[in-house]
C-alpha cells in the first residue's frame, strides 16, 4: 500500500489514481505525470521518502552508489518509479542506513529522522586585525609578481605611517624623507604591477585600479611630507581601503 492516507490507494484496480489522461503509472507507485515528470501532488508520500533516500546518498557514495551500482540521478529516475520501490520499502532502508549512525551518536528512536542535511556553516569568517597583511604577502609569494600589488600598497602605507609615528622623536625632516621615499618606491611598484596586470588582464585589474593607484603614488611623492607626514600616511590608507574595496567586488 504506497499511500494509505488516500482513499484511491485502496483500490489496486485504479489506475494512475483514476486519471490516465492526466497521470502515468507504468510501475503502480511513486506516479509520474504523462510527460514524465514526478507527480508530487497526488503522490507526495511516495516522493517525499524518494527525495529523503536521494539526499541521504552523498552521506555514503559508497554505500549507497556500490549497493545500487548506479548514480543517485538515475537510481531517481529508474528505481524510485519501480514496482517494488514503494514507501514502505524506501523507508525501511532508510532505517537500515541511517539507525546505526544515530545509535552511533547516542540519539536512539523507533522511527526515521529525516537525513541531516548540509549547509553552509553559519559561522562568521574568521578575521583578526592585521590578517590582511599576512593574506597580501602569501598571495605575492605565491603568484610573484602580479599578485604583489597589495603587498606593495601595504609597505607604502605602514611605512607611511610608522614615518608619522616615529620621525617625530628622531631626525624629523630626514626620517620623514626615508620614510617617504621607501613609501613611494613600495606605492611605485605596487603601480606598476597594477598596470601590468591590467595590460595583461590578470587579477581583474582595470584601467581606473591603474588610474586610482599612479595617483596615489604620485600625489604622495608631490605633497606627502606635508603635515608631518600625514599626507602620504592618508594616501597610503585611501590606496588600502580602494585595494580592500575592489577586492570586494
């Protein structure tokens, strides 16, 4: 009996539920319509354990694609609409399947949980300050030297940055000049790689990365001692936060 809650059930004479012009049947249980899609409307118990039986295949590929010696697709196509395949019979392997791990697990029940289904984990990413340092220069050892430009733009900007920070308890006006120019060689290559890239279309670069990038670099060799330092240190942060923001997209 697939489907005891329906009255048309009872009657093993009835075919495809005493609507052939609607329905097809060939096997007797989990219906097809005629063109041979599922009819889930009006044999959904059916489905509903086929569906389950389907889901819990990638638990177990072996188990499941080695007992059938067929993929999960076809054994939904083929032995779902089967005679033999009917709720009772999907359901009771299903318990054979499933019973031993949830016993396994300590969850003990008499009758089938539905197959835990995967997800993508709700965890959030992982992020620590700073992790963008380390990211940007695993990417440059790892593809030098076109995955280099936002470890370039990171050496501009904390050298940028430390020069602010640090040249005023020292030689001021010569540490600020180091700084800057380490900052600008550092901005200077990351340009270039950036330019690179976009001629040779690797790393998604584009023309406004090359644009955004050369004139960062620029205006931080042109003004970026001003203020003590505080200009090229803020280019330096800009450059990033676009890096971070086209990185994004």
């Amino acid at each position: 009996m697939p489907e005891p809650g329906k009255v048309f059930a009872y009657n093993r004479y009835m075919y495809s539920l005493g609507n052939p012009l609607k329905f097809n049947d060939p096997s007797g249980h989990c219906a097809t319509l005629e063109n041979g899609s599922q009819d889930r409307e009006n044999d959904g118990e059916c489905w509903y354990w086929a569906d389950q039986y389907y889901a819990s295949w990638y638990a177990d590929v072996d188990y499941f694609s080695g007992g059938w010696n067929i993929t999960r697709d076809v054994w939904m196509e083929q032995v779902a609409t089967a005679e033999y395949a009917t709720s009772d019979f999907i359901e009771g392997m299903l318990v054979r399947f499933w019973s031993p791990k949830y016993h396994a697990w300590g969850v003990h029940h008499e009758v089938y949980n539905p197959a835990p289904e995967w997800h993508e984990p709700d965890n959030p990413e992982l992020s620590m300050p700073g992790m963008f340092l380390a990211e940007d220069a695993l990417a440059c050892a790892l593809d030098f030297p076109g995955g280099c430009s936002n470890a370039a733009d990171d050496v501009a900007m904390i050298t940028a940055i430390g020069g602010v920070i640090a040249c005023p308890f020292t030689s001021g006006a010569t540490c600020l000049t180091v700084a800057g120019n380490i900052s600008f060689v550092a901005g200077g290559f990351g340009s270039g790689v950036t330019a690179y890239n976009w001629r040779t279309e690797q790393q998604n670069a584009t023309r406004l990365d090359t644009f955004v990038s050369l004139a960062t670099t620029s205006t931080g060799l042109t003004i970026g001692s001003r203020g003590g330092g505080l200009v090229g240190a803020g280019l330096g942060i800009v450059q990033r936060i676009y890096d971070y923001w086209t990185n994004r997209q």
